[in-house]
C-alpha cells in the first residue's frame, strides 16, 4: 500500500485548484476506510469495533503526491445512524460545513456515497438515508457523486454472484434516480488502486458544481429545517421516494457552476 503524508485542512485555506472529495453514508459502511486506504494511514480513522469512529467532519490534504501533488483533499464526516449522534445533528454538522465552504467560492469536486454491499437488504434507515442523500445534493449534485460499494473484500468467491446480483438490484430500484441525474457506481476491494481508481475517475469524469442544500441555505437563505434534506428526515418513505422519482420526468437543471474539474 502506498503512504502519504496527510494535515488537517480549515476551510480557509483550500483553494479553487483543490480538488475536494467528500465521503458520505452511514455508519459503518466504509468511508474512513476508503480514506486510510488512498493515504496509506490503515486504522487512522477505521476502526475494528462496530461503535462509529467519525464523530466530527475533518478534511484532509494529501501531500506530495505523484500525480495530483498536494491538491488532492479528502473530507471524512460522520455516519448516518449514529448511536451518539441524531441524523439531525450529523446533517446540521455536515451542512454547516457545506454552507461555509459555498460562501467562500469553494466547490466539491464530487461527493462519494458509500454503500456496505454485504448488507443483504435495503432496511428503512440506510434507505432513508440514501433519500435524504438525494435531497442534499439535488438534481445539480449527481453530476458529480459517486456511489462506492465496499467490503468486496470480505466476501467468498461462492459470495461474489449473490452480492453482484445485489449491486445490480440496487442500481435498478434504489440508485436509479441517482444514475438517472448522472452519478456512477464503483467498487472499492480495499486496495490502494482500487481506491486512486475512483480518485482519477472522479478528476476525469466529473466537474465541480454547488449542492442543492447549498443553494437553499446561501443563496435562497433557507433555515436548516426548511431545507429539503432536513425535511426528508421526516417525510414518509413512500412520498420521498415519490418525490425523488419524478426529478426523472423533468429536464435536468444546469448545474450551478459548468467548470470543469481540474486536470
């Protein structure tokens, strides 16, 4: 596994030529380990307990890489479903972040989105989750999320078939509006090329473009519980999955910002 160093990052001091990548999911589903893995620093922030290990969002810059040299910044936030923590306040955390990130002219260059595929079924909270997900980042927003599947390495060969059927059912009935707005779908094996692969395919495919949540709390000067996300963590299952279905009758809106991500 390859090694870099890594320093804690305040939002003043990331720039319009960073590259900046947020991992998002609940907990548990595999995000510090996807972010030890691309720096090398295995068990800094992945625990081996089943407790939640990110209780705070900390962005991280990667120095001296080979490729993007010291662009390259790694956003860490806590899981959805907390045993600490409500959603509430995990999004109130991470939305202040996003707010305060907009304000200053900073864009993400994609969001990761990751999902534990030995979860052998979608269960209301990471279901919820997954909406409310969508309600964060609009229909501007996938254009630059990724959706990563993780723990492939933890399963048998005799597993592999059953967890691929998994990953297609989920495109299909849970990922589909995502995919629709343009996100895409990676596997992540643990291994340090699996993880740049999804680096260098986010710098590659996507571009930077502001969140549905920020511009409802920027630009339109929204409070947090007006703003659809915090409104999804209320709403019915079946009216938020209703609601996100027809974002994929209408056209898609421009993005907020058409830069493209950096080379």
């Amino acid at each position: 596994m390859r090694s870099y160093e890594t320093e804690l990052v305040k939002t003043k001091k990331l720039g319009d030529d960073d590259i900046i990548i947020a991992f998002m999911g609940p907990t548990g589903c595999g995000k510090s380990q996807i972010i030890d893995t691309l720096t090398g620093e295995d068990g800094k922030r992945a625990g081996s307990s089943l407790l939640p290990v990110t209780r705070d969002l900390s962005a991280s810059r990667v120095l001296n890489h080979e490729k993007y040299h010291s662009r390259i910044v790694l956003v860490d936030t806590p899981g959805y479903d907390d045993t600490e923590k409500s959603d509430e306040e995990i999004l109130k955390l991470i939305g202040d972040w996003l707010k305060k990130t907009y304000i200053e002219g900073i864009l993400l260059s994609a969001i990761v989105y990751v999902h534990n595929i030995t979860e052998a079924r979608m269960s209301a909270t990471p279901h919820r989750t997954l909406l409310m997900f969508g309600e964060l980042t609009g229909c501007k927003g996938p254009l630059s999320v990724v959706i990563a599947t993780t723990k492939w390495d933890t399963l048998a060969d005799t597993e592999i078939p059953a967890a691929t059927d998994r990953e297609q059912s989920l495109q299909k009935d849970f990922w589909n509006v995502l995919i629709h707005h343009g996100a895409i779908v990676q596997r992540f094996h643990k291994e340090s090329d699996s993880a740049w692969k999804i680096v260098d395919n986010i710098v590659r495919t996507t571009r930077k473009t502001g969140l549905q949540f920020q511009y409802e709390r920027v630009d339109q000067k929204k409070p947090l519980v007006k703003t659809s996300a915090r409104i999804a963590l209320d709403l019915p299952l079946p009216t938020l999955v209703d609601k996100q279905k027809r974002t994929m009758q209408e056209p898609t809106p421009v993005s907020l910002d058409n830069s493209q991500a950096p080379e």
